[in-house]
C-alpha cells in the first residue's frame, strides 16, 4: 500500500498481516560464538612453539576433530597465510620411477648465513641445472660414488616438485625463524627442525602419518 501512496499504520499493517509488532521491530543480534577456553589454550600453546603449523597438524598433534579446530583458527585469526601463486603452465613430467629404497634420490640446494663465519652451507641425485650441480668437482664427486646424475628440464622446477616443496619448508619454518650467529647454531637447527619433520609432523599426503611411520612400513 505504501508503493501505491497510502500510509497506514505500523499496527494495522501487522494487524492485517497476522503479525505482532515485537516481531516486526526485532533485529537479530548476532551472538560472540563460545570457545572451549581449555582447548583454546592448548591450541595456543601449539602454535607459539610451531607458528608454520596449519589447523590439520595442530588437531592431530592435539587429537582433537580437525573441524573444531578449524572453527577456533578461524575465530581467533590464526590461520597460516597461503602463499600466492600465479599461472603455471602444465609442464610433462619427466618420469623417475624408485622400484626400492634409497634407489632414487633427489636434491637441491639453499644457502644459509651462519653469522661472524662468512660462510655459505648447503643444506640437502635429481636436480635441476643449476651451476652447483653441473660443476666438475661435483659431477666428479658424484661420479666418485658411482652415482648417475639426472637433471630436469630448464626452468621446470615443477619435475623436482617434492624436493623443492621441502626446500621451501626448511626456510619458511627453520630458516626465516632464526638469525644464525654461527654454523654450529644453524647446524642444530636444522637438525632439530628435521627431526620433527621426518619424526613428528604429520603429512596430509601420507595419510596423516609421518615419514619414519611410513618408512617402517616400507621397509
């Protein structure tokens, strides 16, 4: 009626309507959503000691259903920023197939700033093409070993996808995290953070299992 210019009163309209007033005036308050403050504090205590940690290692860590923890990550602002990734193209996979263990090894490199000792250390045989990797006194290194290399194609670090994934782990949970004053610092480090990685930490990929688990059954 309004639309076609008529006034009528709140009352009569809800009177025709069926509808009480209180109805027509309520707005509805949204209510702060109650957090089990317990379970808050222990998943608190989980990310200040692994701050890279995402809600699906924190929940196993905790044995706690991932979907409440999910729930908490999202009402506290503590969820793990993903990392922007542009367009990549599809690249052939150049096939490396293991048919046992330690048959099939992959490796990249990164550098480390150890402090007062000015030196570079390498942290990590399929690698990329980097200098490092083609140089003569590695490939005669390698040769030593009786070890065959194999290199992925240029600028395709997506056919060493694991190794680099694990790369990018060391330096955003280890790494990034420290200031090293020393090589022996980084050395324990390093040694520290892939204990957990290999011991402790869950992989999604390995069925929330760690990579010693899955060794063992391997074995």
């Amino acid at each position: 009626m309004a639309e076609e210019g008529h006034q009528i009163a709140v009352s009569k309209a809800c009177a025709l309507a069926g509808m009480s007033r209180r109805t027509y005036y309520y707005k509805p308050k949204r209510r702060r959503p109650k957090v089990n403050e317990f379970l808050d504090q222990r998943i608190k205590r989980v990310i200040d000691a692994l701050p890279y940690a995402g809600y699906r290692t924190v929940a196993w860590l905790l044995g706690e259903n991932k979907n409440t923890v999910q729930w908490i990550f999202q009402i506290k602002g503590w969820q793990v920023r993903k990392r922007k990734s542009g367009h990549r193209p599809r690249v052939q996979s150049l096939l490396s197939a293991a048919t046992r263990l330690n048959e099939r090894w992959a490796t990249e490199m990164a550098r480390v700033w150890c402090g007062e000792q000015h030196r570079w250390c390498a942290l990590t045989i399929r690698s990329d093409n980097g200098l490092v990797f083609t140089s003569r006194r590695y490939t005669r290194t390698v040769y030593r070993y009786g070890i065959k290399q194999e290199f992925i194609r240029s600028h395709t670090p997506q056919q060493n996808g694991m190794v680099e994934r694990l790369i990018r782990s060391v330096k955003e949970q280890c790494l990034w995290l420290h200031n090293f004053a020393s090589l022996d610092e980084a050395r324990q480090a390093l040694g520290a953070w892939f204990r957990y990685y290999n011991e402790q930490r869950p992989h999604q990929a390995l069925g929330m299992k760690t990579p010693r688990e899955i060794y063992k059954l391997a074995a």
